[in-house]
C-alpha cells in the first residue's frame, strides 16, 4: 500500500455514515493501522450530504486528504460531490445509482439492496452490507468487524447486521482480489477519540462539578457526553434556555463553590459575552470551551474555521486578563482543559479552551492521554468561627494580585461578588482610589500566569527553509504534511495569550515565515505583530469551511521554498 | 437573630420615601424570623435601585447583571444546596430584560425566593416605562403613552408553574414581611412580586395611587390554582396577599441526585477512556 490509504464513505443525511465511518475506522485499528477520522456533513437531519472519511496508514495519521483511494457510495448524490481517480475503487451498488455511468474509478458492485431486501431488513442495512464489502476488498479479519458490529449495535440489531456485513464479504470475496493487504506493525491499542470528547474528559479528570450551556454546533457533544457523566461522576450538568443563561448559571455556581465550565461555538459565545465580564470583574473562576465554526452569525453550522480568535481575546468591554489555550491535539485538548480548571481557580479569572469544527469533531488516535497534576484550588479561606458574622476582605491581594476565595457558607467570610467595581469587601464603590487599586491588583496576576502558558514550539527540523507559524487545530495538519516534503518547519502556538512575547520574538526572529491559518484576515499575524512588532509577510489561508488538506500544504510548501 | 442583625452599615442611596426602605426592613425581618444565618445566606440582585439592596443585607452576596438574576441564583442553589438563596430585582431587570430566565426558572422550580421591586418604571436610569406600566401613561421613553399591554407577573407565575405565589406592597410592610418569611419556608420558587412606589419616577404610582386600590386577599383557596388565576386578573382593585401555595412538588435540588456527589476532586477516568479504545 501507499503510506496513507484514504477510504471514504458518503450518502444523505439520516443514512448512519456518521455512526458507519468512526465505527469501521474502528475496525481499520483493531488491524493494527493508525487512522484518522473526518466528517463532513451539512446542517440537514435528512437529506443533503454526508460523508466520513479514514486517512489510515502504518504510522501516525492526522489530517484529511483529497485523494480518495476506496469509496462507499450509498447514493447517486456521492457522484456530484466527489472527484473519483482512474485508480480509486468504488464500492456501490451500480444498479441502483444512475450517475455513476461515466465515472473513472473501478467499479465493485455489490448488489446491496437485493441482500437487504432477502434477509427483510431495513434499508439502513445497506451500510452493513458495504462495510463488509470493504473489509474484504481491504483483506481486514471479518471477525474483527463482526466484533465492533457487536459493540456498536444493540445485541438483536446487532446480530442481523453482522449477518448482513458477512453476505457483503463473501460477495466481494468471491468475486474480487483483495486490493490493499495489511501489512502494518501492530500499533499499541489506542484511543480513537474526538477534541470534543478529549475536553470532556479533561473537565471531568479535573474536577468539574458544573457544566451549564445550550446547545450549539460544533460544541455540543461536549454538553452531550457531560451530561451522560453527570449520576456516575458527580456533576451538574444544565441545558439552560439560551447562553445567556450557561454561563450565569455557571458564574453563580462557581461563585459558590462549584468548579464551572460552560462551552459553545461563536455564536453562542456572543450571547455570552456580558458574562464573561461579570466573571471578570466579580473574579469567579470559569472556564469556556469554545468551539469555532464559520461565522459571522449562524455562518456554515457545520464547518470548520478559526475566525473567532481576536473575538474571544477582546471580547466585553473594558479591560480585564484572561487566559487563552489553542490546543492542537486531543492530547491537548485533555491536558488544557484539566489545566484552565486549576488555572481559573488559582487566578480567578476566565479561561479558555479553544476549539474548532475540526478539532471538536474529527477523529485521532492517541497511544493515552497525557499526565495531569493535581487539582489546585487556589486559596480559601478556611472560615472564622469567632466572628462569624464578619465581612471578609475576599478583594485584598494574597499574593501576585490574587485573593483569597471563599465559599458561601463559610462562617466570617461574608463578602460581595459584585459586577460593579467594589471595595475589598465587594461593596460598591466608585472612588477614584478603590477602582485604581482594584485594577492594578487584577492585572498583577498577569505576569505569574504568562508563565504557567504552555510556550510556543517548533516542530521539524530546524534548518527547513519555510517556517509556517499556527495555533490551534492546524497543527495536526502540518504533521501530516511533514511526512511528505520536508520543505518546512512549523512554530505552533498551543496558546495565544498571555504569552511571554520577547521569548516568542526571539524564537520567530531570523527565519522565513507564513503564517497559516483557517480564516481570512490572518488573525494570530495580527496579534504576533502588535506584541513582537514581528509583520510576518506571507499567509496562507483558507476560508472556505474546510481544513487544510494534504495535498494543498504540500504543493503550497514545495511551491513556496522554491 | 434580630432584624438589626442583617444591617452592614451601608448607608442606603435610595431617595428618602422610596418603596425600597420597606422592602429592606421586612426583609430583615423576615431573615431574622426564619433564623436564617448571614453565611448561610446567599442574596442576589440585578441591576437597578433594586439591585442596590445587596449592599444593605448582612449575607454572601452576588450583585450581577441586570435581568440576569435567575441563572446565578439557579446556579448557586445547585451548586451549594445548604445556602438559603433570596433574589431582589426590578421589574425592569426581571420581566424586561430577564423575562425569559424568570420564566424558565419557574417552570424548574428551583428552590429560592424572589422578590421583585415592582415600581412600573425603570428607577435608576430616571424614569422611562417598565413591562408593568399602564397603556396610555407616560414616560421619558414614552412621551406619548405606553402602547404596550402590560403583562401580569402573577398570572405568568402560576401558569409557568411557581410553587409561591404573593403580591405585596410597601405600604404594607408587617404583611409584605409575612409574605417574605413564607417564601423563605417554602421549598421551591417563590415569587413575591411589591408594589413599591417610586417617589421620583414613579408618575402616578404612588402610595396613595395604590392605598386607594389594594385589597388584601381574603377566603381564597391558594391551592386552587384556578381560582388564583382568576384574582390576578382583577381589574378594578388590586389584591395583595398570598395568591397561589403548592406542596408537595419536587423542588429543583431533589431532582437532581448528582449534586449530593458534587465535589471537586481529581477523577479517575481509566473507564471512560477505556470506552474510547
Ligand atoms: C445590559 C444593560 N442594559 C441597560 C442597563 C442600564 N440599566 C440599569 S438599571 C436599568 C433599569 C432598572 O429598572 P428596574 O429593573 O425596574 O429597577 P429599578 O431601578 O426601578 O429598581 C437599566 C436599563 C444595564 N445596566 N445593563
Ligand atoms: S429613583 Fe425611585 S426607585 Fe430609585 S431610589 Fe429613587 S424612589 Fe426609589
């Protein structure tokens, strides 16, 4: 086989590709590949068109590609969507797909609907029929489809479609050579994860106890895996009317003891805005998870982007810290949300986790996630059992600019959490002295958590004559390209701010960069250039709602160094 | 627990004869009667001369956004189900702005009382119309006359399934403190909605406006939601009173068991890592 193989599958919306590709890619693994896993999909429950597909290969695999190597087509709408190659095989049932007549690709024929209808099941059965296909085509163990057939049905759905993949298989078996031996070194087992459940279980290893949002694409699977931990793991999980709501709520719950998150897209970020000052400005921990897809408004729902970086960094008014980690793997998408917990509680302040489609919903694998330290909760002030009716002083500094928190309930410690400037008791106050205070004494958390901010990193060899400059999710992007030209390097920022920005100037300093990133105004050149005076010339940009693929870094790499 | 007790030694900034001073004092002494501990409590307020009532009450306090008191509060309860959680606003900040969060949060029943400083104007940005104020009277937003029907917090509050339901006013603050030691015994959403006049703004609602119309409520059934429906819509007096009294529903805390589990430590997620492989 080539390096990377990419099998695809696609067909309406409602026909159960998305629960079809991740749990093949399953299978692919169990064979000992590394695989990756991308869904594309339009904002329709029915209809319109939804594809999956699995980059795998005998070493690691993290991105999409545009070529397609074996493909399942479940309708004749696959054939308007798809650019097929002479040498791509083409799983379907060509009776029953009218536009598929003048296509170059091989042709494997599988007559899906007539093994559906003998064994009288339902349509969707189809899928089964061509999993099995393809498993055969591909040389893969039928007992290991069998196996996650198993697990990814319930047991009397289950056994029928086994049944289906099996007549799938021999048709293909009897018919066809296998195309595509595997031969790959066994790879450890691993996780096949997305960045949205990889968050989740971060947030739950870190403690969490409060999780309150509304749903909203590409964020919501965070809500939805939440939710089903909430009786086993102890935490709160609420589906609020609107964000507005998330993140009060979330406010109000940390504020009395909860460690809070709430999570959304763009879009329900802006909802979310106000809250994020009263976060600010009353010093409740919280942390956000914000999942970008391209905007502005309700923009393309189910696409990818990172258009929301500037956004998140300045939004609400006036001027406050807060703290911005732009993971680029599932790996980090664990350790960051582990660490925003800790961090919020040890600064009080708001923190992010930022997301994007790409990150949120494709599939990685990950040999396990990383190490975390232990929950830190700041100080708290323990209570005063002889004065219990006293106001305490939850505003004064401790140290670095930080307080001390306390919990409602605790004896001697009353206090005011107060979305208007306060005295250090939390009355309100509007003296010239109080508001000048309390704002120093805010921003001096800045410079003890600039260095708790994982620092950028540079990835590839170090002489490579193109230093392409990232945060967030296109990282995985770029490590799938380095294993195909080694033209360039890249600088990844696994967090945008705060940043120790002479540490980053210095390592940007003397090298031919480009910035990359998935919008269109170049938004981390922007931030680079007003913290390290450091105008990066070149871009390379994509805004249409899909990643980065392969090919496009490659050609646009080798083209560049030239 | 005495009612002098809850003071904090703020001086209040409320215009002298504001409804507001009525409210302050029974509330104190509805605290005090229910023997509510300050660290035990946790008061919430919106923005408006309303909101200001944070700074008078002895507790733990969290003074937020205006119209955004119900989520906090919400918030507050589930996280730390052992603070008693009493909610002051205006009727700008709860049924303008927070309209929607006030209903949602009686549809949860979430255990907590609220009590809304109802002057039909918006206070302390000096004057214009409040989602209560009459069609055809004026105000600096309205120089012609509201055109907008007024809505009926009470009716609203039994409809969306309040288990308390009251109508106070502050010239009446020996029932208005009743009223306010009831929601505070009660387990779940109470809403006692006052009539409190705004000497400033406040137009033609003043005490006299509303001497001359309120009528407390007398041989009412409060558990006949019905019959509490129909009183809240008399048109020519005003009844105050308690108007609407549940018992027995779930309140918000016991339908949610995770919250006894609630606690922040690290986790192991060997298992639901596991899941993934
Ligand atoms: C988002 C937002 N919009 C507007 C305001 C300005 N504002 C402050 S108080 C208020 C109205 C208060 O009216 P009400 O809730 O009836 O309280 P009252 O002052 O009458 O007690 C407004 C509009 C604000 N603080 N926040
Ligand atoms: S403006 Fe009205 S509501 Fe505000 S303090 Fe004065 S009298 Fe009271």
């Amino acid at each position: 086989m080539s390096s990377v193989y990419v099998w695809k599958i696609g067909g309406p919306a409602g026909f159960g590709i998305m629960t079809t590709g991740p749990m093949f890619a399953k299978v692919l693994k169990a064979s000992g590949y590394h695989v990756h896993g991308y869904p594309e999909y339009p904002s329709l429950i029915r209809g319109g068109y939804n594809c999956y597909q699995i980059a795998f290969g005998d070493t690691e695999v993290t991105a999409p590609y545009k070529k397609i190597d074996m493909y399942v087509a479940l309708s004749d709408e696959c054939f308007n969507r798809e650019m097929f190659e002479e040498g791509t095989y083409v799983i379907g049932d060509f009776a029953n797909l009218k536009n598929a007549g003048d296509i170059k690709a091989k042709k494997i024929d599988v007559p899906l609907m007539d093994i559906v209808k003998e064994m009288d099941g339902p349509d969707i059965m189809r899928n089964s029929v061509a999993l099995g296909a393809a498993a055969a085509l591909l040389g893969l163990d039928f007992a290991l489809l069998e196996k996650n057939l198993m697990a990814a049905y319930k047991e009397k759905v289950a056994k029928i479609n086994v049944d289906a993949a099996k007549k799938g298989y021999e048709s293909v078996k009897e018919r066809y050579s296998v195309v595509c031996k595997p031969s790959p070194d066994k790879c450890a087992p691993a996780l096949y994860v997305t960045g949205n459940e990889a968050t989740s279980i971060g947030a739950v290893a870190g403690g969490l106890t409060f999780f309150s949002t509304y749903p909203m694409t590409p964020a919501s699977s965070i809500l939805h895996y939440l939710a089903k931990c909430t009786r086993e793991h102890g935490l709160v999980v609420k589906h609020t009317e609107d964000e507005i709501s998330g993140i009060n709520m979330a406010v109000g719950a940390s504020f009395a003891g909860a460690r809070a998150m709430t999570g959304t897209a763009g879009g329900g970020f802006s909802l979310m805005n106000e809250g994020l000052g009263l976060a600010a400005i009353t010093e409740v921990p919280i942390v956000l998870a914000v999942s970008q897809r391209p905007g502005p408004a309700t923009g393309m729902a189910t696409w990818t982007e990172q258009g929301d970086l500037k956004y998140i960094i300045n939004a609400s008014q006036g001027e406050f810290i807060r703290a911005v980690y732009s993971p680029g793997s599932v790996e980090e998408c664990y350790k960051f949300t582990f660490d925003a917990l800790n961090l919020a509680d040890k600064y009080h302040i708001p923190v992010f986790v930022l997301l994007d489609k790409f990150l949120s919903e494709s599939h990685f694998m990950a040999e396990k996630m990383p190490e975390t330290g232990e929950v830190n909760r700041g100080y708290i002030f323990e209570g005063n059992e002889e004065e219990p009716m006293a106001y305490f002083n939850r505003f004064t500094e401790k140290k670095d600019g930080v307080g001390v928190r306390v919990i409602p309930g605790t004896k001697g410690g009353l206090y005011i959490a107060s979305s208007n400037e306060h005295t250090d008791e939390g009355f309100v106050s509007d003296k010239a002295d109080v508001r000048k205070s309390q704002v120093e004494r805010r921003f001096r958390k800045l410079k003890p958590l600039t260095d708790d901010m994982p620092h950028p990193e540079l990835f590839g060899k170090k002489d490579a004559p193109l230093t392409f400059v990232c945060f967030g999710s296109v990282k995985m992007m770029l490590l799938e390209a380095m294993k195909h030209t080694d033209k360039f390097n890249f600088i990844h920022f696994p967090a945008v701010i705060p940043l120790n920005w002479d540490k980053v100037k210095k390592m940007l300093e003397g090298r031919n960069l480009c910035v990359m990133e998935n919008n269109y105004t170049a938004q981390l050149r922007g931030i680079i250039a007003e913290n390290t005076g450091i105008i990066i010339e070149k871009t390379f940009l994509k805004y249409d709602g899909r990643p980065f693929f392969n090919e496009e870094i490659v050609s646009f790499a080798e083209e560049a160094a030239k | 627990m005495k009612a002098l007790d809850y003071n904090t030694g703020q001086k209040p900034v409320w215009c002298p004869g504001c409804g507001n001073f009525a409210i302050w004092n029974s509330i104190k002494k509805a605290l005090a009667e229910a023997g509510v501990e300050p660290h035990r409590l946790a008061l919430v307020s919106g923005i408006g001369c309303s909101g200001k009532m944070i700074n008078h009450v002895r507790a733990y306090g969290f003074h937020g956004l205006h119209g955004r008191t119900m989520p906090v509060a919400t918030g507050i309860r589930l996280a730390n189900p052992d603070m008693k959680v009493l909610v002051n606003g205006g009727d700008g900040d709860g049924y303008g702005m927070g309209v929607g969060h006030f209903v949602h949060s009686m549809r949860r029943n979430v255990d907590l009382t609220y009590i809304v400083h109802n002057n039909k104007v918006y206070g302390l940005t000096t004057g214009q119309a409040s989602p209560t104020n009459d069609v055809g009277s004026p105000s600096k937003s309205t120089p012609f006359g509201v055109v907008d029907e007024p809505l009926n917090p009470i009716a609203i509050a039994i409809d969306a399934g309040a288990t308390y339901v009251a109508r106070g006013f502050s010239g009446d603050s020996e029932q208005l403190a009743e009223l306010i030691l009831g929601g505070l015994n009660h387990n779940g959403f109470a809403l006692i909605d006052v009539f409190q006049p705004c000497v400033t703004f406040g137009g033609k609602y003043q005490y006299e406006y509303y001497q001359e119309r309120v009528v407390k409520i007398e041989n009412h059934d409060v558990t006949d939601a019905d019959a509490a429906l129909k009183l809240s819509k008399t048109k020519d007096k005003l009844p105050i009173g308690l108007f609407y009294k549940a018992e027995g529903h779930p309140s918000y805390n016991e339908m949610h068991p995770e919250i006894e589990k609630a606690q922040v430590r690290k986790r192991d997620v060997t298992a639901l890592l596991e899941e993934l492989v």
